[in-house]
C-alpha cells in the first residue's frame, strides 16, 4: 500500500511546480561555432548522462518497530516562476515564486526493521544530493544527503524517543503543498502535493481520510487518501473559503466562509444545513475546530471565538485579546486539548493558544512554508493498525502490495513520475547527421522488491515518441541475468517477422547467459504508441546482480537483425554482425571494450533520465542544444544536465515543436 509521501513531489520543499518545455525567448543564444566533428572529446568519456550511486542507510529506530524510507532526487536547482492565485480574501495575487526543477521525484522505497541497508539507484548526473523522508510509525522526519561520487549515506539526526508526539499536524497551503508538522521538534515535511493549492483541510482519522478544498473556481471538494495518497473528486462546491473541519460524532464536514456556517455529506459534497455566525467583529480568514467536549472554536483575523449554538442562531464569543502576534488562517486541537495557531507567511509562525484566557505562547516562530490550515492526526494503535493482511512481515501501512506477499515495494528508474530517453542514429557505422531524431524512445522502469530486499518482477513502460528515420528498426535489450531467471516476458509487439522469440518471450539464438529481449521490430508500427514490458523472475534475485534500467538497449537497423547500435562501449548480442566494427566511420575496438564510437569518440546513442526534444531534421543535436558542446569537451564535468530547458540551453528555432 502506498503511503503519503509520493510526491512529495519532492520534497518537500515549498512548491513543486513542474518545468515546462514552452519556447521562451530568454533562451534564445548563438549556437556553438564548431560542429561536433571538431569537438575534442576525452578518452574514456562515455556520454553517460546518470551514475548508479549505492546509499546507505545507517539508522536507528525503535525497539522492535519499523519504518518506512522513501528516497527522491534533488537537484537543488530553482528558478524564478510568476503565478496568478486568489488569496483568503478573495482577492487576485500575482507574484513571484519559485520554480523548482523537475528531477525532485521518488526513486526508491524501503521498509525496515533494523535501519540498516542499501539501496542501488541510478542518478543523472548533475543531481548531487538526496532527499529522504523516513516514516517512523506516522511521525515524519526528512534529511538532505549529499551523493559523494558513487555513494550516499544516510543518519537520521532526529531520533524518535518516548517524548515523541502524540499527534501529527496535517497541513495545507495555497501554494499546493500538503505537510505535517510534529509537535515536539518542529519538524515539518511536505509529504504530497495537492491537485489545487487550498486554504482548508480537515482529517477523518478514523478512517484515514483528508479532505481539501481548491482554493480557486470551481471550489473542489477532495478526498485524499492517507494510506494511499490518492485523490477522490467528491464535487465542486462551488464556494471556497478558509474554513473547514470534520466532525467524527456525526461524520459531517462544517464549512465556514465570511460569516456563514455550512454542514456538508463528505460523500457526496451536498451542503444540508446553512446558518450565519452572529456577533463576529472580523470574519475574514481563519478557521473552524470543534473539541472533543463538543466546543466549537472559529478563529478570523479578529482572533480566537467560542462558538453558542441556539436553536438556528450561533452566536460568536471573543476570547482572544488584540494582541495576536499575527493574523490567524489554520487552527487546530491536539489530543492534549492545546489550541494551536498559525499565519500564511512565508515563514509561518506557530502558537498556542489559552482556551479560557486568550493567553498565547510562541512554540515554533518560523517555518519555511506558509500554513494555510491545520489539522490534527492523534497517534495511537487505533489509528495506524499492525494489520500485516499478506503475512510478509511488512504491515500494510508500509506496503505497496498489502495482498500480495511476494511483492512489497518498488524501485523506479529513472523515477516515479519521470521518463528517460533513449536517442538513436541508425546510420552506423556511417556518422549520419547527428540529430539524434532517427529513434527515440521514452521509458520508465519499475524493479518490484519483496520483503527480503530482493528484485521478483521487472517492469517498463516504453512510448516511441519519435522516428525519424527512413530505415525500418527495431530495439531490445539485453539483461545482466541468465535466461534461466526469467520465468515469462510479456508486452512486447513483433509485426515484421525480423526475430524469433521463445515460449518464454525471450529471443532465441543466444547463449545461456545472455537475456535478450526484443520490443518491437518494426518502429514505424508502433510510433506513438506505448508498450507495458512485464519480466516475471523464476525466483528473487539480488539487486546487484539485476543492476539498473535501462541495462543494455540497442537497435538494429534498416531490417537487419544484425545491424545492431548500443550505447558507447557496450557490447552487441551473440546476434549482431560484428563485421561493420571498424568500417567507414566506426573506430570500435572490441579488444579494448570499445564499442560505437568514431574516431574522435562520438556516440551513436545517448540515454538521458528526461525527456528529449528532438531537433529539426538535419540539424545537429549541438545546434539545438547550446550547451552540449562544452559538455562533451569537459568529459561531463560542466553542463551535465545539458538536455534541460534551464535558461539559456535551448536553441527553440531549431528544436522540433517550439
């Protein structure tokens, strides 16, 4: 069972906006002056854009629990973005925030009872830290780890002891971030992203349910669930407003905006009664939060009000003094009975407030998110069950598969929500004219883990996303296995009769050792199209010998079974005719372990963990790419995320689709 922190979109961090590839005449510049022939390019340089980087995990935890760690890229790169929002007031924002890079994404998942493991993941390159976020029985902590070379280690600095919270603090803000607050230490972790940024939220604990509603029109209502941080489409409101609260005695929502008080069926979004709050002297902002004696509370930017019900009317009583350190937009009760209050700044603040007196105290003056709303998920063992329904040793909190006892979480490459590209030029072993256009493929691959750490089934999803060349190819890939490992292979599509494939889905004609399997052989009938690999396993095999998607792709061209092209200085299949090696522009070296290279060391593919914009016909790929030059000369050690729309790194008018 998946639990919230997906998407987090990474991070964790203020606003995951996704970086789109529009034209934009800021990156606009002069092509590099020499061609790619001229390039001098260094010996060993194998255009390797991603590094497989081992992390380790040095952790403590709990006596006899158990924790959840779920593993993200982060680049670090930000970049200004200009939005248009409507505040808690009603009014139109327009403001700059920022924009932060794609690559923040979930790569890998573990759970663990001792905190200590390893986990192999494929890195592009220019990312040069992790990010972390460990759940410990529902209270969340989250680190930075920085990759040094090929490792990574991991130490929580926050160790959970018996002063940990009762509660956790859920959280929303209208920059679309969803969090939790621990109210012991303070510490704050965006945990998913909304679909709408929001002013309110409200939790059903009981059933493991938030509900949110968007802050712009239509006024969604969702549902979102906890366990598997899925979003639900109750209805559109149809109103919005910076209050909301869930009743458990009734299993009701309460909506309040301005001066009104609404009670709504969380199942069906439909408002059934509606009544007006008299006697408040500000009713802007704010939020609504009944105690677990019954009390209603309702805060605006006036202050803090207990709320009297008397037959239709409802009548507001100020107990806060003017004093407040800011204007309130979330309230929310711990199970200790504390009142807490925080601001939509920036830098939100954080209080808690006397019931009776109106008395306040800072707990925590600076958060680097704004708090739109807050709402409280008590801790206890009736709130996060041990149910483990599989048997497999991970509770069903923690696993991604709570039904399936072979299969308890995943690893992605390049990532969650992200593809990586594979670019061909099908000429080899002529040069061609390097637009990198002749095929290109987009794919995500998934390694299902099992309780035991160990890899039980492969998955990828592969779209042919251009063909630009007038030969007819095909592509496949080569495992790091023995074929004997792999039990069925499914999802492939052979049209032209080029390959002869096995029972088990494989290629027939090589060795034992080697696990070849083909896509498709024909690109042209299946441009556009996407295909669901499936590579079932006979047994559970270790990471290490499964290695990192994509393993060894390749084409073969012009309908030549034989014509094989694979990335720089990996090896054909027992199938490839090796006497093109060393023909027209070839310099392989097969003695050597070089392989698809020209004399000056240029490649005849390239996999990126992004997706590529491919360049107009006949333009090379440095033409479109303004920053691939310096890139290729450096060895890699500038502009490794050349492939990127950074400003200044694309030439649009000679990219396909500006």
């Amino acid at each position: 069972m998946k639990y919230l922190a997906h998407s987090i979109i990474a991070i964790v961090l203020v606003l995951f906006v996704f970086t789109s590839c529009k034209k934009d005449d800021a990156q606009e510049s002069t092509v590099e002056e020499k061609t790619l022939d001229e390039l001098v390019i260094p010996e060993g340089f194998t255009f390797e854009t991603c590094t497989e980087v081992t992390v380790q995990f040095q952790d403590q935890l709990k006596s006899g629990g158990s924790a959840r760690y779920d593993i993200f890229l982060h680049s670090g790169q930000v970049f200004n973005d200009t939005i248009t929002y409507t505040d808690e007031s009603g009014e139109e924002i327009t403001e700059i925030v920022l924009n932060y890079d794609e690559a923040n994404d979930l790569i890998a998942t573990k759970v663990t009872e001792t905190g200590l493991f390893e986990i192999i993941v494929s890195i592009p390159n220019y990312v040069t830290e992790l990010f972390v976020i460990k759940n410990e029985m529902g209270v969340f902590t989250s680190e930075y780890i920085q990759i040094n070379g090929k490792s990574a280690s991991f130490t929580s600095k926050y160790k959970n002891t018996n002063d940990d919270p009762a509660d956790i603090l859920y959280g929303v803000n209208g920059g679309g971030d969803l969090f939790t607050i621990n109210p012991v230490t303070g510490e704050s972790v965006i945990v998913d992203q909304l679909i709408m940024g929001s002013y309110t939220c409200a939790v059903d604990y009981i059933n493991n349910k938030l509900y949110t509603i968007g802050k712009n029109s239509p006024y969604p209502l969702y549902e979102y669930d906890i366990e598997t941080k899925v979003f639900t489409l109750v209805k559109n409101l149809g109103m919005g407003g910076p209050r909301l609260e869930y009743n458990h005695n009734d299993g009701l929502l309460y909506f309040s905006t301005a001066n009104k008080f609404y009670s709504i069926d969380p199942n069906t979004g439909n408002v059934l009664t509606q009544k007006s709050i008299e006697d408040l002297d500000n009713t802007q902002g704010g939020d609504i939060k009944i105690d677990d004696d019954g009390k209603w509370y309702i805060a605006t930017f006036g202050g803090l009000y207990w709320l009297e019900f008397k037959n239709d009317r409802i009548i507001a009583h100020k107990i806060s003094a003017d004093n407040l350190p800011f204007t309130p937009t979330s309230m929310t009760i711990d199970s200790n009975g504390e009142l807490w209050l925080a601001d939509n700044g920036g830098q939100a603040r954080l209080i808690v407030m006397d019931k009776v007196t109106g008395g306040w105290e800072y707990r925590f003056p600076k958060f680097n998110h704004a708090i739109n709303d807050l709402s409280t998920f008590p801790l206890d063992i009736n709130t996060i069950p041990q149910t483990d329904t599989d048997a497999d040793g991970i509770i069903d909190y923690y696993d991604e598969y709570p039904n399936d006892s072979q299969k308890a979480y995943n690893t992605y490459t390049p990532s969650l929500y992200g593809v990586g590209s594979l670019i061909f030029e099908d000429k080899w072993p002529l040069k061609g004219d390097y637009d990198f256009n002749d095929l290109v493929i987009y794919y995500n691959f998934i390694a299902v883990m099992n309780s035991q750490d160990k890899v039980v089934e492969l998955r990828g999803e592969f779209k042919v996303e251009h063909v630009g060349a007038s030969f007819s190819n095909g592509f496949g890939l080569e495992l790091p296995f023995n074929q004997g490992f792999v039990a069925s292979v499914s999802g492939y599509n052979i049209t032209a009769g080029l390959v002869n494939i096995n029972q088990k889905g494989l290629e027939e004609g090589h060795a034992a050792d080697k696990a070849v399997i083909i896509l498709f052989d024909d690109a042209n009938a299946n441009k556009y199209q996407t295909l669901n690999l499936v590579v079932e396993l006979t047994e559970p095999l270790e990471p290490s010998l499964v290695g990192v998607a994509p393993f060894n792709p390749f084409v073969f061209a012009d309908s030549d079974r034989g014509r094989e092209i694979h990335l720089i200085n990996l090896p054909p299949t027992d199938l490839a005719d090796n006497s093109f090696f060393q023909t027209q522009d070839d310099a392989s070296n097969p003695d050597q372990g070089q392989y698809y290279r020209t004399v000056n060391r240029l490649p005849w593919a390239i996999n990126m963990m992004h997706g590529f914009i491919v360049p107009i016909e006949g333009k090379a790929v440095n033409m479109g790419y303004n920053k691939f030059n310096e890139w290729a000369e450096s060895g890699g050690a500038v502009y490794s995320d050349w492939y990127k729309n950074n400003p200044g790194y694309r030439n649009p008018v000679n990219l396909k689709g500006y």
